[in-house]
C-alpha cells in the first residue's frame, strides 16, 4: 500500500486541494517516482476545467514532472532504470507496447489508446506512477528546475523539426511566444536555424532576441506580414486561436510546411491552389514518443537549452494556477514539491 499525497480538483474549475488517496500495489511496468519538480501548463487548466469533456475527479493534473525513482514494478527491473536515478514524465504516462504504432516508435498514436498521465494521475503530488518506458532518464547536466516543461511544452515543438527534417540552413518562423514558442527559438537558436518570431506583444521584442530570434515580426501588421512571403521553410504555430492564416501560408517558400501544434478550434481556410503551387503543405503533432523525448532531453543538455520559467513552491499552486490563467507567466511556471 502506497498513500500518495497530492492536490486535486474536485469538480471543474474548482480550486485545488490537499488529497490523499491509496496507489494499490505496484503493476509489474511501472516505475514510482518521488516528484520534485512540476510544471504548470494550460493542458493542466483545460483538464481541470474539463474543457475537453475527458476529465475525471478527484483530478490530479501536473504532466512535466522532474523527480527520482522510488520503486519498479517486476517487470521493469531490468529495463535500464535504477532505484534513485532522475527522470521526467510528461503528458504519457501508458501506451500498450505491442500495437503497429507502438511498435514502430510510434508510441503516443498507440493504436489502443495511450493514457495520459493526468487520468493515470498526475505529478501535483509526492509521489507518481508511469509505465517505465514513459519514465525519461535525465543527463546529469541538464537543468533540474527548469527541465519539467521540456516533457510537453518542449517536446510538443521539438517533434515538428524532427518530422520536417529542420537543418542550420532552415528559415522557421514561430507564431506565438509563450510557453511553447519561446521554447521553440531557443531550440531553433541552438540548431543555427534562421529564426523569426510573430508576436502579438512588442513588450517582448528584446526578451525574444535574446532567446535567438533573429526577427520580431508584428502577428497584428498585416503589411509586414505580407513583405514576408514566400521566405519560410517552416512556420510553426502555438497559439490556439483563430488568426487571419493566409498571410502566413504565403509566407511558406516552395516545399514549405505550415504545421500546428496549437489547438486553434476553428478550420484552417485554405484555397487549394495555395498548397498546389510551391508544393506546400498543413500538418500538425502532439507530443512525442519515449525516442523523441530522449533526443530532446540529450539534446538540452548539450545545448544548453532550459526553458525560463518562474519558480513557486507546490502549497502555493492555486496562487500559481492562477498567474498563468492571468497569462502573467514568463514564460512557464514550475511548482518544486514541498510536503
């Protein structure tokens, strides 16, 4: 028996609080870990408001979770984890392992449905359980306090230059310098793309420079916008809603691709002869699979990329909650546990 301390909603919308409930025993894939760190990301609101009709209370939210394994399953004793050793769990915390998908790499599009980790129980907690491939093996140099929103809001953009084969010769454009684009450039910054960021904020402008950005692009100028076409191999967009998109796709250069990682709710309008001529494209991701996440992890370290985030301790989270619901959040908020 595991009793597990954490801070959950009880209803939608509601203000988290002090919960306890009983893990059960230890299922023979799974790894326990002793949370440390954990970041706060919009996903975390829109499942405790329940905004996308899939939430399940008590819930525990927190997917960018920092911590040390504490326990293995029987199964997963052998899989490379040691008692002790720092990992990160991010937004999939299952996947079946033997379907197409999972077994071609592709693990977060398990063909039999991956389980979040909010719904398996997330990291606003002590404690934390997840299958032990989803249990990422941190390098020692990378930056602990910083490193939880790499495991969604990192990833979640670090899959689109894996997909679209970004090199140092890559002009990327980035819409939307918040939790996840500012992330972006500092990857982008770190693989010697040419970057260019659209921000509806001017406030920012030398904040975005300095994470590397080599263009700060008014999202709201409809003539600046329209001086940039035909110049972008890859434009990536985090914002979730709706914008005036055409003076974008006619930013993308011949083979260029427009991709979304942000859950804008409304249907992107493009003419077809947009796409036919210059042989351009639309596509989107979620999150990444364990391969993908290693890559991105090793590749922070080396890099020196961490996400610039402001730090709360864990009994204050509904004060945290809120700053970001308030949009004040520079750029993510991380909660350090202390119960």
């Amino acid at each position: 028996m595991t009793i597990i301390k954490s801070y959950a909603a009880d209803q939608a919308g509601a203000e988290l609080k002090l919960y306890q409930f009983d893990a059960g025993e230890l299922l023979p894939e799974d790894v326990e870990v002793d949370v440390e760190y954990c970041g706060i990301c919009h996903s975390d609101l829109s499942m405790i408001d329940n905004e996308w009709g899939m939430s399940q209370y008590p819930l525990i939210a927190g997917h960018e979770v920092i911590g040390r394994v504490s326990a293995l399953g029987s199964a997963a004793q052998d899989k490379g984890l040691k008692i002790g050793q720092r990992v990160g769990i991010g937004w999939t915390a299952r996947s079946c392992g033997h379907c197409d998908a999972c077994i071609g790499g592709n693990q977060v599009n398990c063909l039999e449905g991956s389980v979040p980790t909010i719904i398996n129980r997330g990291g606003f907690a002590d404690k934390i359980r997840a299958d032990w491939q989803w249990a990422i093996p941190l390098p020692e140099a990378l930056d602990i306090a910083s490193a939880g929103p790499l495991l969604c809001g990192g990833i979640t953009v670090f899959k689109p230059l894996l997909m679209h084969h970004v090199t140092a010769s890559s002009r990327v454009g980035v819409i939307g310098i918040g939790g996840l684009g500012h992330i972006a450039i500092k990857l982008l910054r770190a693989m010697g793309c040419e970057v260019t960021a659209f921000s509806s904020n001017p406030a920012k402008e030398q904040e975005v420079r300095a994470m590397g950005a080599a263009r700060v692009v008014n999202s709201r100028d409809p003539q600046a916008l329209t001086e940039l076409a035909g110049q972008f191999d890859l434009i990536i967009n985090t914002v979730n809603v709706d914008l005036d998109w055409m003076p974008y796709f006619q930013a993308l250069a011949w083979g260029g691709n427009f991709h979304t990682v942000g859950a804008v709710m409304t249907p992107f309008p493009v003419p077809a002869f947009t796409l036919i001529g210059g042989d351009r494209s639309i596509s989107g991701s979620a999150t990444g699979s364990p391969s993908e996440l290693r890559k991105l992890v090793k590749f922070a370290a080396r890099s020196h990329v961490a996400p610039q985030i402001e730090l709360y301790p864990m009994s204050r989270i509904n004060e945290a909650i809120q700053h970001v619901r308030d949009g004040k959040a520079r750029y993510r908020v991380v909660l350090q546990a202390d119960f």
